[in-house]
C-alpha cells in the first residue's frame, strides 16, 4: 500500500454492488458529517465501518436506512437508486445500541413485530418464522418470556431476531455491542458472525472497537473526519496501512518518520517478509532521531535519497537484541496482558510499544529486519 487509498479497490465482481454510495456527502450547517464517500458493499459481504466517536460511520449507517438524507450524492441498492424512499419501504433490518425492545411485548411478540407490517417469507407462518428466528439466535425457549428477565446479550440477540423477521435484504448494525462487558462482547460477535453467515446477508457494521472490526468483518472501512482513510481486508487494514492514521488507531503501532540517507539493491530476510527472492526489495537507510533505520521498499514504490519516508513497525515485530536496525530504550512502563506483556520504551523522548512474554526493566535494545517495515508513504525531498 503506501499510496492513496482507493475506497473501491479489492472489489471486482461485475455485477451491481448490493450497496453503493456514490461521492455522498452529508451537512449539518458549515459541517460536513460526511464528506465525499464512497463506497461499494458486495451481496452477502459483512462490512464495516469503524472509527473514532464524530468519524460520521453512524451518519453514513442512518444515510443509508433512509433516517436521513444525503446533501449531495446517491445511494443505490442493486443499482437502483434510493432517493426519497422511506426506510420503511428500503427493505432493511436495523439494530440500534440501546436494543430498543418494546417491555409491554413478550419476546416472541418483539421477534414478530416487523411482520405486522410485512408477510414472513418463504410462505410460512407468523409463528413458524418466530420460532426460526428465535432457534437462530439459541434461544428456542424464549418466546412467552419478559424481555427485561433477559442478559444485555440475549436482549441484543432479541433485536437482531427482529430486525431479521421480515426477511430483509440488508442488515444494519449500529454499535450493538458497545453496552456489553468485554467477555459477552466476543461470544456475542461470533454469534453475529455466524448468523450472519448462515443467512448470507449482506450486512453493515457500525463500531468503535478495531479488535471487533477485524474479527468480524470481510471488508473494513476506516473513517476518519467523515470519510474512508482505507477500504480493504481486516489482514491488510492492520498489516498494509494505507496512512498514519490508520497505521496508529487500528492496534498498537510504531510509526516512525524521517529522510532516507541510501538506498540500495537488498534481500529482506527473515521477520514478517520471509526470507530472500528475486524480488527482493530495496532496502532504504532512513535517519529517525539519529539512528538509521533500515527498511524494505518494495516496487512500485519510489524513494531516493533526500526523501522523507514514513513507516511502521508493530509491536510483535521489534525484538530484543535481535534485527538488523536496533536502538536502545528505557522502559518506562509495562502492562501484563496474560499471555504477553505490553511494554512501553522511551526511545528519546518517543515511545516505542513492544510486546513481550517475560517482563522488561531498565534499559534494553530492541530492533527489527528491514521485511518487518510497512512504508506507509514517501515525500519527494
């Protein structure tokens, strides 16, 4: 990666995106909530817009529910267009934050809600599609129950049967997970995950948390000021960053900056590259407060000396005592994660993450081969 991102890049099917938008841009006033995005969904993928709070993904979410409005731009399902259809006749399912169960209803009368307005699909009955829904989601036994003698968990599973009922073509999931303690939030995501899969529903998905983003997702798009910094894999997104920002939020990361001094012909071996090819890579010289950092730049990349190059290194790539670039640090501060330990170096006056099994103390070199680099972008000097 390193070049701009392209919100439509690893998308190559031929037919009309389940859902597309097309250089949409939401105002409030002088703000842009959403500015210039776009971005194609495939049938039946699982996407997800992550980001920090005010990225405008929740804008983008209600945008295309139809609970607001684009300034500017389309939206279109199937290649059709969507403009000024309410979301009631959009043919989606939404899930909200708050699960939004109705108390005076019993769990099964929430699940069949939608179909008040809808007929169930495949010709069945109201009760069949009911009790479908409510196995889906394991929880057979629960239809004559209160929905408030229910978990966080079970209410949000109570929603998305749901939003499922009237057999939507799209799902919408708008934070679901963010009320859950940390335990129920990652068996809940693999319930989603799966559900999602048995169904085959094309479905977006709304959070905050990049762990979730990339456990769940096909795609992920990351947002930041109202529009994709990178649209691509969950591998790619944390191991290919196409920018800084992206490189910093998505997981612990190191990145660095400065001017390359050399470049030359080389062979990146070992560490996250594997080991020589004919294709081997240059290797650039960079000088990062005083040290030189050497890094792989694979083609079609261009770098020459004078360049100011920015890159990173994760955390479980920099080793102690070991890489062909190394710097000494101090340690400044250590998190015991269970099954490593997250620590924390003051590296003249910048921090360095690292992950570890056995604790660190005082002062320790770390380094990394060249391979274990991920140049996120050259400036011309």
């Amino acid at each position: 990666m390193g070049s701009e991102p392209d919100p439509s890049s690893d998308f190559t099917d031929s037919a009309a995106p389940a859902v597309e938008l097309d250089g949409v841009i939401k105002r409030y006033g002088d703000t842009a909530a959403v500015d210039d995005v776009s971005l194609r969904v495939r049938e039946g993928e699982f996407f997800t817009l992550v980001g920090p709070s005010g990225c405008g993904k929740t804008t983008t979410l209600r945008l295309i529910a139809g609970f607001e409005e684009p300034t500017a731009g389309a939206i279109r399902f199937s290649g059709e267009s969507v403009a000024g259809v309410p979301p009631e006749d959009r043919d989606v399912g939404v899930v909200f934050q708050n699960y939004a169960l109705f108390p005076h209803m019993t769990v099964g009368e929430n699940v069949g809600y939608g179909l008040n307005f809808a007929e169930p699909p495949e010709g069945m009955s109201r009760g069949e599609r009911i009790a479908e829904l409510l196995d889906l989601v394991d929880l057979p036994d629960a239809a004559d129950r209160d929905p408030e003698s229910l978990s966080g968990g079970q209410q949000q599973r109570i929603a998305m049967a749901r939003a499922l009922a009237p057999g939507p073509d799209l799902l919408l999931l708008d934070e679901p997970m963010s009320a859950l303690d940390a335990q129920l939030r990652e068996r809940l995501r693999v319930q989603v995950r799966r559900i999602q899969s048995e169904l085959g529903i094309t479905t977006v998905y709304v959070t905050h948390d990049q762990e979730e983003a990339l456990a769940i997702s096909d795609r992920v798009a990351v947002m930041r000021d109202g529009t994709p910094e990178q649209v691509a894999p969950p591998r790619t997104v944390y191991r290919e960053p196409a920018t800084r920002f992206v490189a910093e939020f998505v997981g612990d990361n190191n990145a660095f900056a400065g001017r390359v001094g050399d470049v030359e012909e080389g062979a990146a071996e070992g560490g996250a590259g594997g080991g020589e090819s004919d294709d081997a890579p240059r290797i650039a010289g960079v000088d990062v407060g005083g040290e030189t950092l050497r890094v792989a730049v694979d083609e079609p990349t261009d770098v020459a000396p004078g360049d100011r190059l920015t890159f990173c290194v994760r955390p479980e790539y920099l080793r102690i005592d070991e890489g062909e670039s190394r710097v000494r640090a101090t340690v400044a501060s250590a998190e015991f994660l269970g099954e490593t330990t997250r620590v924390t170096l003051d590296w003249g006056g910048r921090d360095l993450v690292v992950r570890t099994r056995d604790p660190l103390s005082g002062e320790v070199v770390v380094g990394f081969d060249p391979a274990d680099a991920h140049v996120i972008s050259v400036d011309g000097a």
